[in-house]
C-alpha cells in the first residue's frame, strides 16, 4: 500500500495564547471545552488578545496526528479544504515540508482558524472558526489515493456541516468496501453530545478502532466508571483507546486489554496529547507492533507534546522517542 495512514478532516491554523483563568470568566467561556465560532466572534477575541503573544502554527486534530505519523517514519496522507489565502498556502507548504502526501482543496473562503486558550493548570479551551472546512464535499475525497491506504483515520469534528458529513460518509463506504480498517477520534465531549446517535452507528458500522478520553468515553457511552465505558464501546467495534490523562491509558483490542502508565513530565500545554497519543499508536499499528508497544508509543508521544506550547513536536521525533522505538515491550 501507498500509504499507512490516510487522515481526512479540518485544516485548521491553531493561534495559541497563554492566558490567566480570569480571562475565560471575562469572556464567558468554559474551561477545557471546544466552542464553533463564526468570523466576527474569532475578531473580537482575537483583539481580547491583542496585548498578549499569539503563536500561529498549522493545526486540526487529524493533521497534527496525520503529521505525527509522518514524523515517527510512517507513510501519511491528509485531504481537507482551506482558503485560497496565505494562510492555505503556509498549510499546504507546511505539510509538505513534513513529508505528508496532500490532497487539500482550496476555495474563497477563508482558511479556518482556532484559538487555543491555556490556563496556568495547562488546560486548553478551544474556539474554532470553521472557515472553508465548511465546504468540505464529496468531490474534494480522494478516493484513488484512499483505496491505497492501509488505514483511514477521522475525526468527529467532521459532524459540523452536512457537506462535511456527505465526504465523511463517502470515505467510509469507500473503505468498507475496501476492506481498509477505519479508526475514529470522538474528537471532543462538545462533539459526542451533539453527533451521539451518528457516532455510535460510524463505531457499529464502519469502525475497527475508537479513540476517546474518558470524557468522551463516558459522554458517548452513558456510562459512570472508564470500565463500563470501555465494555460498551468494545460491543460497538473491536479496538478502543481510552487516554486518562496524566493517569496515562487503556486499551484493548480482540480479547486482550492493557493499561499503560503515564510518562511523568511536567505538563505546559495539553493541546494536542490526544492527537500524539493516536499518531504513536496509529505508526505502531502500521509496524505491526504489539498492542502494548502501540500504546507505549502513543503515551511516549503525548508526554512529549505536553511539555511545550503548541500542539506538535519540532525536531526529530524519531530521535527523540528513541528509547521507546529501539525497546519494545510486548
């Protein structure tokens, strides 16, 4: 196969700022929560902000997993939609430079944006301007480039706009038919509670693999405790990944369950660990590792992430994961 991972969702430019919690109380915004936004609500926060740094970087759940893949050596495509402006091009080069295949589309809008809020506890509160992700349709999936992929991955944010559901459901009967495996990221609470009944038939129907936080997981599933949550959404599909934080993982797949310790860090910024988690985890499924490496990889992954600003590693990421990646543990 071409490629080992083909990721498809919003391509979106993560402003990230550094604020204090009475910042949120003033804007009227919850802690830890993804809010859609339209373009005159994105303005009047980005001048709230005016007077702090504002660091821009290419982002999107499923591009900085995507992007993750590509890093660790894996072979990633990624298709979406942005704006003919400069902020569409610096993504698409951007990408590029990473080493991942893309089939982005381009249109008049503007490139969708979210501002990312960090508190001192290094929690992040999201606010996303969807821009030309909106418009994302069925003609813009490649589906040549996704029948030579060994797996799609997708993320519930793709709920927001019908088109953006018409795509996503093309994809997914284009791998069905195809027999490629499709692994899912329930994405936010925010997302569970308003696409419940869509996601639970994408896991039934179409999904081999679920990525959740314990949130989410209980959100989706109705249930009090991660372990009842885990049974219900492993009667949906055969693999599930539940990220506990710095309490770090559980997963399970076929019949066999493991939970995995967190890497003690200290943590700066959280935008991002799940997105990590799922790209360590995704490359050691392309490599055929066990399920107890994939989950080592992705915890290794997200650790990291957590110990700057900003929701991807620079650097060399192999390097870096080196006493992971040479040392499996099965």
């Amino acid at each position: 196969m071409k490629y080992d991972v083909f990721g498809i969702e919003n391509p979106l430019i993560d402003l990230l700022a550094a604020v204090p919690d009475a910042f949120l109380n003033n804007q009227g915004l919850e802690k830890n929560k993804m809010f859609l936004v339209g373009l005159e609500e994105i303005q009047t926060l980005l001048t709230a902000l005016s007077n702090l740094e504002v660091v821009a970087e290419p982002g999107g759940s499923a591009a900085n997993t995507i992007l993750g893949v590509a890093q660790l050596g894996g072979k990633a495509a990624f298709a979406g939609k942005v704006g003919g402006d400069d902020y569409g091009r610096v993504y698409i080069d951007k990408l590029r430079e990473a080493g991942v295949e893309t089939f982005i589309s381009t249109d008049g809008h503007l490139t969708g944006s979210t501002v990312i809020l960090v508190t001192p506890d290094a929690s992040r509160t999201m606010n996303t301007y969807l821009g030309a992700c909106r418009e994302l349709g069925p003609q813009d999936i490649p589906l040549d480039a996704l029948r030579e992929s060994d797996r799609l991955y997708i993320t519930g944010y793709l709920w927001d706009t019908d088109t953006q559901k018409e795509a996503a459901l093309l994809a997914l009967k284009t791998a069905k038919k195809h027999k490629i495996p499709v692994a899912l990221s329930l994405s936010d609470p925010f997302c569970v509670n308003r696409h419940r009944e869509d996601f639970i038939r994408i896991l039934t129907d179409y999904a081999s693999l679920a990525f959740a936080n314990r949130e989410e997981a209980l959100a989706l599933t109705g249930k009090d405790t991660t372990q009842q949550a885990m049974k219900e959404l492993k009667s949906m599909c055969d693999g599930v990944v539940i990220t506990l934080g710095g309490s770090g993982a559980l997963v399970t797949e076929g019949r066999e369950t493991v939970y995995l310790d967190p890497f003690p860090v200290h943590a700066v910024d959280t935008t991002g660990a799940g997105d990590a988690f799922a790209a360590g985890f995704l490359y050691g499924k392309s490599q055929k590792q066990s399920l107890h490496q994939c989950g080592r990889l992705g915890n290794a992954f997200a650790s990291q992430v957590i110990t700057h600003m900003g929701p991807r590693l620079k650097g060399d990421v192999r390097d870096l994961l080196a006493p992971v990646l040479a040392n499996p543990r099965d």
